[in-house]
C-alpha cells in the first residue's frame, strides 16, 4: 500500500499522511482568514455581485469554463479542495489513500446533506464521477482517467484509474459532486451537452451540499442564492443571500459600483481603476490571474500563411524566435498599457501552480533591439520579413493594444507583423485550424493547478491525447518524452525535476513568447473582505461584508 495523500506543504502534492477530523478543518480555516473572525451567518448581509457575463448553465458537467466555476463553487463541492496556498485540503473527502498507481481510495464525510436534505452517501459520488465521465458529458477531460468508481461502503468510494495519473486530486478538485437521489427523480442522471442544445432538469436547477443554495435564476438578468444553514463547514461569511447580475459592458458595470447598485464587480477594466481608487466608498482589488499571456508561433509548417518569404519558414529557425523575444519590451507594456497592474514574466506557469520552479523563470535573454537585428541578419533575414499576426478583440486585458504595441517594437528590427484582429470565436477557429502564424494565447492551467496542462496540450507534438493546442507544429522528442514521463510519474519530486527539465529545453527553443501574468483587478465596496484568487473564482464562503 503507499502512503496517504496529504494537503500539507507548498503546492499541491501526492504523498504523506493525512486526517482530518472537523475540528482541525476549522483551525486551518480561521489561519487562512485574513483577520477576520468567523460569524455566524444569522448576521448576514446582501453581496450584490456584478460579473462580466452569466453562467452558461447551472449543471456542473454543463462546460468547462472558468465563469460557470465561479458561480457553482458556491452551490457544489468537490471531494477535495484548495486553500489559500493552493494546497489540497478536505471537502466531501476526510483523507484519500492512494492504494496502488492506479488506484485510489476516498472516505467520505459523515453528516452531510443536500439543500433538499437527502444525505450524501458514497452512491453519488458513483453516480457524479460516472456522469461527468459520459462520453456526451463537456467536463469528461477531468475525468478521461477515471476507469471505474467502486462504492465500498456508504462513506468508502474507490476510484481505479486507466494507469499511473498523478493528478487525479487536481482533477477531482474541479468535479463536483450532485445527489443521485435528485438526478434519478428529475430524469438527468445522463450528462447533456449545452453546445449541442441539450437540456435537463440541472440546467435551471441545483441541489449541492455547498455554503449557497439556489433561489431563483433568470439567465442573463439575476440569479439569487442563499445561506445554507446546514453546510457541514464552519462559515467564515456572513453573507445570508447573494444577488448575481450579469453586466456585460465594462463602463455599466463600473457605474453600478460608483453608484451604489452593487457591492462587487468581477471583473473591471484597467482604465477604470483610477475612478474607483478616488472614491472614498470603494478599493480596487489586485491580484496576478493565474493566466499567462504569451505569444505563440506557426513552428512546424514548411511555409508561413502570410509571409513574403517563400519556400521556408522563418520562426523554423530558433535564432528568429530569439529575435522576436528580445525585440519585445516587456516592461513598458505592462507599465503603461497594463498601467503597471503586472509585472513581466518568462515562466511559462504562474508561481501557484505545481510545476513552477525558480529556474524556468529566469530571462533567457535581454530587451535588446541591436541584438534581435544581429540575430536575424545570423539567420538569414537582414532586412527582416512579413509575418502574420492574429489577436482577438475580446478575452485578454487590453490585449488588442498589446498586440498593437508589438506590431511597433518588431518593426524596429524590420519584422513587419501584418496585424489582424477578430472576435474571439472565428478568431480561436483560425488558430486552431493551424492559418495564423503569430498569435496570443492565454493559458491558467485551471482546474487542475498543474503545469502538466500547458505541457501536454501546447508543448507536446499531436497525438489522441496531447498537442491538442499545438497548432503551431512544435516538436522536439526530448520535451515530448519528458511530458510523457511527467503524465505518469507519482513521486513528487522526480515529477518536479521532469517538469523543470521539461519548460527549461522549450525556453532554449524559444517554443513561445511569455510575456505577462493578466491582471485580475476586482472593485468593491470598502466594507467587502474577500479572498481575491488567482484563479478569479469567487469564494463567497470566505467574504464577509463589515
């Protein structure tokens, strides 16, 4: 048998012992409040809460996406969560044993209930991992590994998975978990697709075992949410009931903090922050995204989409992709176009992330026009060449600037980047597609807060399973070997060192261009306490309202 998993340490990690009894649950919580006391919730308060968009659906399998997140990790739970360190702590598990590689067991907390009252038992955590598993289901990614899920008892589950994986608890960490009972009576135990215009009775409807319960939802006007007077956990909120509108425009969404209509805004544009700085009543919120901005290139094709050089590719040649980066003056983007809300980086994982090491943030080489200039006449291109160079007019922080201001600094050493811009939809198509040969992608590792998820998907060459985000072609057999080794490798800290190995051979390469962690600025009402995550999920749990 090998040893039990622990929540203890840095990042998330897969050995040691742990137990958690209610009690030392409730010390690890009132740590990681920031001096607040823990009240009870009778005390409550309205959080008036502004997002930028709605959830898509209330069913947790229903997307796979960030905002759907937010909302329902007030409402569901996992078997396993993160603290405030981004280390696994309980949630409907107590302690979790890894048995073997590929196997794993859970025993489960006693005492739990639905919002409707039915108690949680084993049978749902079959019935919820099954469901996000179905081959219709959108969140079946998080659960591909999941071969079989075992009811050993009313509080005993294990999980057996397709081989070695060591990141089942990241996985799990984003699962949430529904009620059997309740999926059974309204008909949806099967997963339904939202892309394909598939519906359930979960689509509109909750019954978790969260600190929230669903009161009411119209999708894209309000959802309204209340305390939950049994949740198993100690609340540190005293929130009695959440009012969550959807406001889509930047300018209505500020307007409605300056004027008193909502409580808290997630999130608010860069431009704004001045505005809600010089109003006594309100703060800014600022915090690094765990996404990382990064530009990534057309590698692999024998001929660029648009490119006055014929025959050959350009960004084939590692000392042009050098160029680029070294032509590209990080600080003053994120100072002046990011109004120093971030900093650069060239990591290509946030710090919080499992896989981040020291090294792999280290500048590989210098803001330095001359040298670019000296690198391209080296490869072939004294005069530079035409290059294209897609972004999209949505999705990053002031990204369709950003871009612009690139297009300026690789002109400077004769690139002439033919800039085009779209919306985020065909503009994610023709990336995909493998026609844009400089694009900006953004990658946060969520949810599984492991650096595997950049590997596997960006960095890996094509395969069934990895490279689905590699539309630029890179290849380079050490790095794929490394993240093959790193997909199944369950020691820590031979896992850490691959991983390192792993991002410091694609920073030699120059595979991508890291450029900066997005900001994440928030806006609130001075008497709003809240734990700003780097993953822009929105813990009501852990707000309270002064």
């Amino acid at each position: 048998m090998m040893p039990k998993a622990s929540a203890s340490g840095g990042r998330p990690r897969l050995a040691r012992t742990l137990t958690a009894a209610a009690g030392l649950i409730a010390g690890a919580a009132a740590m990681a409040t920031i001096g607040l006391s823990s009240p009870a919730v009778a005390q409550g308060k309205t959080l008036r809460w502004a997002h930028s968009n709605d959830a898509t659906t209330m069913d947790p399998y229903g997307a796979y996406i960030p905002v759907n997140a937010s909302l329902l990790n007030n409402i569901y739970e996992p078997l396993v969560r993160y603290d405030r360190q981004y280390r696994f702590e309980p949630s409907l598990a107590t302690e979790w044993t890894m048995l073997a590689p590929d196997r794993w067991r859970f025993v489960l907390r006693r005492g739990v209930k639905f919002h409707d009252g039915n108690p949680f038992t084993a049978e749902d955590v079959v019935a919820s991992l099954q469901r996000a598993s179905d081959p219709n289901s959108p969140y079946r990614p998080a659960t591909q590994m999941i071969k079989e899920v075992v009811a050993i008892d009313d509080h005993t589950v294990e999980i057996v998975l397709q081989g070695p994986y060591p990141i089942i608890l990241n996985d799990l960490a984003g699962v949430y978990i529904m009620d059997r009972q309740w999926l059974e009576k309204n008909d949806t135990l099967r997963a339904v697709n939202p892309a394909k215009g598939e519906e359930s009775f979960a689509t509109r409807n909750t019954n978790g075992t969260g600190p929230f319960r669903l009161v009411s939802r119209r999708p894209d006007v309000e959802t309204v949410m209340e305390a939950n007077p049994d949740w198993w956990d100690k609340p540190e909120h005293n929130i009695e009931k959440i009012v969550y509108r959807p406001l889509g425009a930047d300018a209505t969404r500020v307007a409605a903090l300056l004027s008193g209509e909502v409580d808290l805004v997630t999130p608010i544009a860069v431009q704004d922050v001045d505005r809600i700085r010089r109003s006594q009543d309100l703060k800014v919120i600022e915090i690094p995204d765990l996404k990382v901005a990064l530009f990534g290139l057309n590698i692999g094709a024998a001929e660029l989409n648009d490119s006055d050089v014929k025959g050959r590719n350009p960004l084939g040649d590692v000392r042009v992709r050098q160029a680029l980066y070294q032509a590209v003056d990080r600080d003053a983007i994120t100072r002046r176009l990011l109004r120093g809300l971030t900093v650069p980086t060239h990591a290509l994982v946030a710090s919080e992330i499992q896989g981040y090491a020291p090294e792999i943030a280290a500048e590989p080489a210098p803001f330095d026009p001359d040298a670019a200039k000296r690198l391209l006449a080296e490869a072939g291109y004294p005069d530079g060449f035409r290059v294209g160079f897609d972004c999209p007019t949505e999705r990053f922080v002031n990204g369709e600037q950003v871009c612009q201001a690139v297009v300026g600094m690789w002109a400077r050493i004769g690139v002439k980047a033919a800039f085009q811009t779209h919306p985020y939809a065909p503009y994610l198509k023709k990336v995909l597609n493998g026609q844009a040969d400089i694009y900006i992608l953004g990658w946060a590792n969520t949810p599984q807060l492991d650096a595997f998820s950049i590997l596997n998907n960006v960095f890996h060459t094509k395969a069934p399973r990895s490279g689905t985000w590699n539309p630029g072609k890179y290849g380079n057999p050490k790095v794929d070997a490394l993240i093959d080794q790193i997909g199944v490798e369950v020691d820590p800290a031979k896992r850490q060192g691959l991983m390192k190995d792993a991002f410091l051979a694609i920073k030699a390469d120059y595979a991508a261009l890291p450029l900066y962690r997005e900001p994440l600025v928030l806006g609130a009402r001075r008497n709003v306490e809240m734990w700003a995550a780097p993953d822009a999920k929105v813990r009501v749990w852990l707000t309270r309202m002064n």
